[in-house]
C-alpha cells in the first residue's frame, strides 16, 4: 500500500491575556526537548516584552524626629 507518510507541522504558537493585562503562551507544539527549549525561549522574550509592568514610585517620604 503507501510506504511513505506525510507529516505536517503546525507550528501554531496560540497566546491569551488574563484579566490582568499579563500575556502568556497558552499551546506551543514542538517535535522534542531542544526545540521547545528554543522556543519557549523565544516566547517568553517575546512576551515579556508587553509584560512590563510600571511599578508606582512612592514619592512620600517619611520624616524621622532629630533628623533634620
């Protein structure tokens, strides 16, 4: 019958946003370790890019008695 196979690989990198703003990878196929190890890789520095987030500067300062 047929004695060769075709394989198909859909290299779908599918990414969603949580309520808060944050991306993360939701689905990242890949054929084995070293390629997954290159592509989370990849994706985090690709995402993290846009999970930067501002943390707000405290401009008050405390003021200590004696201390002038």
């Amino acid at each position: 019958m047929l004695d060769r196979y075709i394989t198909i690989n859909e290299n779908k990198i599918i990414c969603g946003q949580t309520s808060g703003g944050i991306w993360y990878c939701k689905e990242l196929p890949a054929k084995d370790t070293k390629e997954l190890d290159g592509l989370i890789n990849t994706v985090n520095m690709i995402l993290n890019k846009y999970n930067i987030i501002d943390k707000p500067t405290n401009k008050h300062e405390t003021k200590v008695r004696g201390l002038e």
